[in-house]
C-alpha cells in the first residue's frame, strides 16, 4: 500500500512542482529586472515569488528525503527530468508540446522557462539520486504490542582476577560471654569437727554434732 500511495504523490507533486518553480522564478526574474530599471528596489514585492519557490521546496523535500517507498521519487524525478532530456532528440517538437501562454491567477504562466534553463532536469535528478537511499528499501520495523514482556538486559559477570595474597574473609565476631563466674558456697558454716585424743580411736568418737545417747550409766 506505501508503494501505491507514494506512486500517487510523485505523480501529483511532479506537475505541482513545475508550476511553482515556473511562478518563483518568473515573478522573481520580472521583479528584479524592474528593480534595474528604475534604480531602486521594493522588498515586499520579492515575497510572493519567494513563497512559491519555498513551497516547491518543502514538496521536493518531503518526498525526496522522507522515508517512504522510492517509487514516488522515481516517478518525479522521471516526469521533470525526461522532458529536458528529450531536447537532445527533438526540442522544437517538446517546446511545442509545452503550453507557454498559460496564465494562473492572472499572472503568466511560462511552463517553457524550467524547461529551457534546466531547472527541471535539476530537480528531476535530485529526486533520482533519493532513490538509491538503502533506508527506503526497509521495511518498517513492527511495533510490538503494548503487554509483550520486556526481557532486561542482563550484564555478563566477570570472574573476579585471582590475586596471590588472598585471605579469606574474617569471621564475625563473637559476643563476649558476659555472665560473672560465680563459685558455689555453703549458706552456713561447717562446725569444726573435734579434736581427737591419743587413747581414742575413730570409731569411739561421738558423731560430729551429735550427743551421747542418754542411759543408764556403768558404775564401774
């Protein structure tokens, strides 16, 4: 479809383009030439042709640097260049093809003066020389959906360099045990255990912290 509608617009624009070219340059021409007569000048009277050479320009740029299909470029630059090309054949026969007492507007329209000075095989092989642009011959990349997941783009980990003094890391400090040794003693006091005399042995000493069973006593 973007073959089709570029085809339309080089046929359209060729045509366009020869009246605007032919409007600028022979309004332009005119009014300087007057300029030289008379021997002063009047700015404001360069503005319309100006404006019809600008616009054929921003056509010309458009269709020869925008990328759509080269097709549109082809058929313009062909449509402009050929008939320039054709004076080398037959030009009396191509002068008169062309129309050179139209009027537009009320003002002359001479089709025969870009024709005669080159301006058109200028233009014409602008446009050719856009069709060797390789990004014309690209397709459009296809956009994709608003949900398709994106996938991030991943860095690759480099392996760290291998160093002679390596050391391990450092292992975590310890929490110091802060609890106070403590050494169990007694509530109360041990009695001392008795002196023993010599004429006693062990096994007739009372018991420590006891008393002698009461009884009758030997009266011996």
């Amino acid at each position: 479809m973007r073959h089709l509608w570029s085809f339309l617009a080089g046929l359209v624009v060729a045509p366009v383009t020869w009246v605007l070219v032919t409007l600028g340059q022979d309004g332009s021409g005119r009014t300087v030439n007057r300029w030289v007569e008379i021997g002063t000048y009047s700015t404001p009277n360069l503005i319309e042709p100006a404006v019809y050479l600008g616009v054929a320009g921003i056509l010309l740029g458009l269709l020869g640097t925008l990328r759509f299909s080269p097709l549109g470029p082809l058929v313009a630059g062909l449509l402009l260049a050929v008939p320039y090309l054709w004076l080398f054949v037959a030009p009396f026969t191509v002068r008169d093809r062309v129309p050179g007492d139209l009027k537009l507007l009320g003002d002359p329209l001479p089709l025969r003066q870009p024709l005669d000075n080159g301006t058109l095989f200028l233009i014409g092989m602008l446009l050719l020389m856009a069709v060797f642009s390789g990004q014309r011959w690209r397709s459009r990349p296809v956009a994709q959906p608003d949900g398709a997941e994106l996938t991030p783009a991943v860095a690759p980990v480099e392996p760290a360099a291998a160093s002679s003094d390596w050391s391990p890391p450092p292992a975590p400090p310890r929490d110091p045990d802060t609890a106070p040794l403590t050494l169990a003693y007694p509530d109360t006091p041990t009695e001392p255990l008795p002196r023993r005399t010599g004429g006693e042995s062990p096994w007739s000493a009372p018991p420590r912290g006891g008393a002698r069973p009461d009884g009758p006593t030997d009266p011996r």
